[in-house]
C-alpha cells in the first residue's frame, strides 16, 4: 500500500476536527489497513457510485454544473487507474476519504468535498459493497452455469451405465450413474434458484438513505438506482446499512459448497482401487513420495476440504451481527463472505475440469452388480403380483432367501425356486411354486432398470426425459444471466453517458 505525504500545505484529515490525537499504530496496523485492503477489491464499484451520485446531483441542481464537471473530471480519472497503484494514506481513513483526498489535490477541498453532499459514508459504502456482492454473485451464478452443463453432459454420456446403488453404504438398488449425476444437477438448480433469490435482496439501492432519516436535499433515488442498475430501492431510510442480506447470501453459497462436498466424496469413494467406478484425469491428481503406485485424487480433496468451513460460514455472519441491535454500524460489513465468494468461485472452476475430464468405468460398475442381491425388492414385487400376498409377508420370504443363499454361497445367477420355498415355508409356513424363468427374471439388473416405471426413475426413458429438463433449466439460468448482464450494461451505459453529457457541457 502506498505511503502518502498530505498534499499541499496541509490537509486537514476527518479525524483530526473531532478527535485530539492521531489514531494509534495498532489501530492503522488491524483496522485501517485490513479495512483499505477490503476495499480497494470494491475499486470500480466506488468509481461507479461517486459518478452516480454526482451526475445525479448535477441533474437535480444541486451541484453547480462546473463543479459538477470538475468533479467528474477527477472521477473519470479515478477509473482509468489500476486499484493495485491506486495512492492511498491509511493516516487518511477509509477508501472514501482516500478518493476525497485524491480529488482535493486536484481541485481543492471546497470544490472536491461537495461530491458528498446529500449522502454518509454509510449509506455510500452500503451501496458499494452491495454492488460488489451483486457483480461476485453473477460471477458465481455464471460458474454454476458451466459447472451444471458439464454434469448433464456426463450425464447424458452415461446414461445407460448401470452400477449398484447404494444405501447405509450397502448395495440397495440397481442404479445408474447417469442417474446419479442428475440428482446432483438437480440439487445444483435448487442452489441456483436460492442464489437468484438471494441476489434480488442485495440488488437494492441504498443511496439516499444517507445516515439514518434521510435528508433535506432534493435526491432522485430512483435515478441513481437506474444508473446503478439496481432492481430497486431500499424503501425505508433506517435499513439503508442493514447487511442481514450478506447472511442470506452467504447461507446460499454454504448450499452450493454442501452440494459440491457430496459430489466429491462420492467420487473420492467411488475412484478407490475397491471401487474402480470412476478415475479423475492425470491433471486433476497427485502422486506420493513413498508409495510409487498411487495415483492420488487431489482435485476432489481439495473441493472437499474447502466445503469443511462452509459449514460455518451462516453461523459465523448470524454471530457477527448477533450484538448490534439495530444501532451499530460498525459490524456491517461482513469480510467472510469475499472468502466465501473466492472459495465458490475456485471450487466450481476446479470441480468443472474434474468432471469434464473424468473418467467413469462402466464395465467396472457394471461388474459390481455380478453377484449382488440388490434386485431383491423386485423379486419382492413380482412375488406379490403373482400370488397376492402383502409385501411385508413376501419381505420375509426373500429376506429369508437371502439369508440363506449367502450362507450356502448361492448367488442370484443360481439360485432356484426350490430354494425360495425353503425359504417361504420357513417365514409363512407355505411353498410359492414361482416359476424359475420369473425368477431369474425378476433378479436381473438390466431387466430391473428397464422396468422401472414410475417418474423420476432410472427407467432409459426416464432418465433421457430428465437430461432434457435439466437442460431446460440450465437454458433458463443462461437466458436470466444473459439478461441481467445485458440490463447492468445498460445501466452503465447510461451512467457513462450522463458523465460525458456532464463533461461536455463544462468544457464547452
């Protein structure tokens, strides 16, 4: 951070006409310089902001226009700069003060200090970090877009790819893995839908509100939040520095980390030498020192390891806003959820090569079923069709079944209808006489998959239908990210033509 003399003979810092002595070196060392470094990351937002509100100002008289002109003048200056060489004096206070600064060795104090006429710190940093979470939660939403397009693909590429499914981590059900990947899809559309709602709550204007009860100065809300191009305004003036949307926020994002967490810790499990189901790519893996076999999965640990703090992160805003009543400004902000933003943002660009990359076995899952007695509800099932008994009844007969062919090492491929009336006159004292042919029948995997009827299933039918809704909903969250891109860039375009319409006029 650059280091700073004051400009001209001597500028009179905000704290010096309240406070006796300079802030201490602990407080520039844990509060100023943390605080300048939070937002100087917020750079073009300010810029946005101050241009806004000036144009604004200027358009309601309230700025004469050659003030008005300089100012801008010095603003548009301001955005042409790199934040990283941005000058800035930790002595000076907050990055507001450090733009005042800027503009007052341009064009003095008298001239400079009038952009913040009609507004507070308050409601002018509320309205930047609001901007900033907006354009870090569009960032976010767009990830989330190619993440899930990458998923249906792999979803649709294995969509017939048959492997046990699995509950209490034992084998329950025959499954899909194509199946599997559009429940996660799923699961993704319901986390983009909370991030969409929450983005609504933080895309409102709070400039205007000024410090608490408003003002007397004639502003136009509505045209800075047109400039802006928020969705609308924060109505009542008391709420203009209220951040309780960052929790709701950051509760959105700990649903997206907890939904990429399962992701990988079945894909850890499942590339497991036991498993052999999946194989992340080369590139998205480590080796070790020691072992010279191992192929290590580095990329979904480190997804994994990243979710571990997301469980914490509503818990950790809820607390920190747990003390302020409705009177304290000074807890705000909330700095976790930049680390919240960046960890999404990285986890989703490092989860979408994972999967676009990685390598699914269906040989490997298919063998897995070679054996199994997964299918033994659809025996369950067909049983009770033919002969008409409850199914709590025939549950103990197969289960019997079972029972008795793992301790006579009996697989499904050769078990017989002689075995399953032993079983049946053990639990209800009766013989069901089913016809061997039926019996194989109901125990095959691929029959089972076929036959699945119901909606939502793992039915070929079923699971080609729900590719393309996902798809449906993946083309409805492009088309929402399309738009409001495209409004926000209105907006700006708007704000840029009032500046140079401003502009003009004063060098004219």
């Amino acid at each position: 951070m650059t280091m700073n003399k004051p400009v001209g003979e001597h500028e009179t810092l905000l704290t010096e006409a309240r406070l006796g002595t300079p802030p201490s070196q602990a407080l520039i060392k844990y509060h100023d310089i943390p605080a300048l470094a939070r937002e100087k990351r917020q750079f073009r937002e300010f810029n946005a902001v101050d241009r806004a509100h000036t144009v604004m100002l200027a358009e309601q008289g309230i700025l004469p226009p050659a003030v008005a002109g300089l100012i801008l003048e010095g603003l548009v200056e301001i955005r042409g700069m790199d934040p990283e060489t941005f000058p800035m004096d930790p002595m000076k206070g907050s990055f507001l003060l450090q733009i005042e600064s800027f503009l007052f060795a341009r064009m003095s104090e008298d001239v400079g200090g009038q952009m913040h006429t009609g507004r507070s710190r308050i409601d002018q940093g509320a309205t930047v970090r609001r901007l900033y979470k907006r354009n870090r939660l569009l960032a976010v939403l767009d990830r989330m877009n190619g993440f899930r397009a990458a998923l249906i693909g792999k979803a649709a590429l294995h969509s017939h790819a048959i492997m046990p499914g699995y509950t209490h981590m034992q084998q329950a059900q025959p499954w899909v893995f194509g199946h599997y990947l559009l429940s996660i899809v799923s699961r993704l559309d319901d986390d983009f839908d909370r991030l969409v709602e929450a983005y609504a709550r933080v895309n409102l204007n709070p400039l205007g509100a000024v410090g608490l009860s408003g003002t007397s100065w004639p502003l136009d809300r509505q045209r800075t939040t047109e400039l802006l191009g928020f969705g609308g305004l924060i109505d009542n003036s008391k709420l203009g520095r209220e951040a309780f949307y960052a929790a709701e926020a950051i509760a959105a994002l700990s649903f997206v980390m907890s939904t990429l967490n399962d992701l990988a810790t079945d894909l850890h499990i499942w590339s497991s030498t036991e498993f052999g189901f999946v194989e992340s790519d080369d590139a998205y893996c480590g080796t070790s020192s020691i072992f010279p076999q191992k192929k290590n999965p580095a990329g979904l640990e480190t997804v994994k390891k990243a979710a571990g703090g997301a469980t914490t992160w509503l818990a950790t805003a809820l607390a920190t806003f747990r003390a302020e009543g409705t009177g304290d400004q000074a807890v705000r902000d909330l700095p976790l959820i930049d680390d919240a933003f960046d960890t999404v943002e990285g986890v989703l660009d490092l989860f979408t090569g994972i999967i676009e990359t990685l390598i699914v076995h269906e040989k490997r899952m298919r063998a897995a079923l070679d054996g199994s007695w997964c299918t033994a509800s659809n025996l369950a099932d067909v049983i009770v069709r033919e002969t008409g008994l409850s199914f709590r009844q025939v549950h103990h007969a197969v289960a019997r079944l079972v029972r008795i062919a793992l301790a006579e090492k009996i697989t499904p491929e050769t078990v017989t209808a002689q075995l399953l009336d032993r079983a049946a006159e053990e639990t209800l004292g009766r013989r069901l006489g089913m016809d061997e042919t039926m019996l194989r029948t109901a125990l095959d995997p691929d029959i089972f998959v076929k036959t699945r009827m119901t909606v939502g299933s793992v039915a070929p039918s079923e699971i080609d239908r729900m590719v393309e809704v996902a798809r449906g909903r993946l083309a409805s969250g492009l088309g929402w990210h399309r738009a409001e891109n495209a409004r926000i860039a209105t907006a700006s375009a708007k704000l840029d033509a009032a500046t140079d319409a401003i502009l003009v006029a004063h060098r004219q």
